[in-house]
C-alpha cells in the first residue's frame, strides 16, 4: 500500500494578500524614530501594562533584561466585544506566529487587528525538542480553574498572582471586567505538543534586547501581563514552585511608534475593515403579506 500523502494547509496564507503581510509593512526599515510617549518597562513579576495604538503606528513589545515571557489581549479601542480570536488566527497562520502573520478578531467582526512586522526571534524556527516561539496554542499562563483551583488540587496551594489577573487589571481602567479576557499571545514563549499530544512549555530564549513589533491595522487597545513564570526554566505547581519561578522574572518593555514619512511609507494601506456578511446565517425572514 502506498504511503498516505497528507492534505496541504486549510488556508495558504503565505500566497494570499489578504491573509499575509504587506511587504511594505514588512520592509519597515528605519520608520519607528518617533516614540510616542507612553513608553514602560514593568520590573515587577506581577504587573500589568495597556496601550493604546492608533492605526497605523507601531506597538513594540521587547525584553530589556533578557528571558521573559508577556501574555498579551488585544481589543478594538472603540468596540471591545471585538478582540483577538487566537483559534482562527492559528488556523489562518499557525500555532506560532511571526513576521507576515496577522493577528485576528472574533466574529462577526474577523479583521486583522494588527500585522506582525518585526521580530527578533522570527529565525528561532523549530528547536531541537520541536518547540517554536511566541505561543498561539495555550492560554494565559494561569487562568483561575487552572491555578487557584488546579494547583490546590494537585499540590494543596493556593497561587493568585497570575496572568488572568494581571490582565484584568490593565483592563479595568477602560471599563472592562473579568469577563472581557480573552485567550492570549504568549509572546517570547516557546512551547509544543508533544509525541502524545500534550503541551509543553520550554524555557524562554530571548536575550537582552529582543523585540516583537506589530503594525496596528486600526485603533487597537493592548493588556499585556508580565507573567509571573518568568522565563519559565523553573516552572512547576505549588506555593514553592511559585517563589521559584519569581527568581527568574524579568521586566518587559512597551512602547509605541509613529512612523516617520507615514505618507509615503503607508500609500495605498488603508484601516482595516470588519467583514461586510450582510446573510441571515440561514435563517429565513417572514414575507410580506403571508
């Protein structure tokens, strides 16, 4: 019996315009000299950043001190029930992403929030283990049923200091709850599936100076949380384990840019758009008279 072949991609977005990157986004070359002026670096393990990015500037995540790992929220500014969709955006380009990969939002909105147009790591690849680099598989590190209610289940501890937390309160502010988080980019995270298929979490790579940079596509609200885990070379469950991994933390730094000669640079790039699906999704509306 011949060997079975295996079906391509579901989406070939590497050949498709709307789906990949535009190439003068990626060519961004010199034009991120103008910072704009919010601009933070969170040395505490368990802290919380927003920002806010207008269409067109650029969004510079980066690790000053080296190895950290950020969980990262995005929000339409002016709608937040529109956010990022991690599923789709993992169909769309992949488990992990980089350069030329757009980040997603939910239905019935689905539009790139943002464009990934530089990344330190992008030729990190695939290690010797099969990990790869800023995470679209898992969730923020710990979610509540996953740390206060797992972790007192398998180990007896309680550990509230977490990611999910530390993204509540950067949305606080914008008057958004609990409720409005969503599944993250793990950005600087390295992780896989194993030969069973369960996730794997490797320790983070990054060096000093390591950058991530993403294009806002429109106006965008951020929450990014510095998570506790580090650089995630001591993770593991319990109280004990939590005061471990804290010895690995390391501050993250934001920032954002304005790009220098935008009109040349930016011609012929306009906002991006919600999906224009003006159907009934099959159901049928009464007609009139019967």
């Amino acid at each position: 019996m011949s060997a079975r072949v295996p079906n391509p991609p579901a989406y070939p977005s590497s050949d498709s315009t709307v789906l990949s990157g535009k190439a003068w986004v990626v060519k961004k070359g010199s034009h991120t000299k103008k910072p704009y002026p919010h601009s933070l670096h969170h040395p505490d393990a368990n802290s919380d950043t927003n920002l806010t990015g207008k269409a067109g500037q650029l969004c510079v995540l980066s690790t000053p001190e080296g190895p950290q790992v950020g969980d990262l929220n995005i929000f339409s500014l002016h709608n937040p029930r529109e956010r990022f969709w991690a599923a789709r955006t993992r169909q769309l380009h992949a488990s992990h992403v980089s350069v030329g990969d757009r980040l997603w939002s939910n239905l019935p909105y689905l539009r790139p929030l943002v464009t990934i147009v530089a990344d330190s790591l992008k030729d990190y690849c695939v290690d010797e283990v099969g990990g790869r680099c800023h995470d679209l598989l898992g969730t923020s590190d710990s979610v509540p049923t996953w740390s206060t209610l797992v972790d007192h289940l398998l180990t007896g501890d309680d550990f509230d200091y977490h990611c999910h937390s530390n993204l509540v309160k950067a949305i606080l502010p914008f008057g958004l709850t609990e409720t409005d988080v969503h599944d993250v980019l793990n950005v600087f995270q390295v992780t896989r599936l194993n030969e069973d298929g369960k996730y794997c979490m490797e320790t983070c790579p990054a060096k000093p100076g390591e950058y991530f940079t993403f294009f806002a596509e429109t106006d965008v609200l951020c929450a990014m949380s510095t998570c506790p885990g580090g650089d995630l070379s001591v993770y593991g469950w319990g109280e004990d384990s939590a005061k471990r991994m804290l010895d690995t933390c390391r501050p993250l730094g934001v920032a954002v840019y304005a790009i220098e000669e935008k009109e040349e640079v930016l011609k012929g790039w306009k906002e991006s758009e919600p999906a224009r699906y003006r159907g009934m999704h099959g159901v049928k509306m009464p007609v009139w008279g019967q």
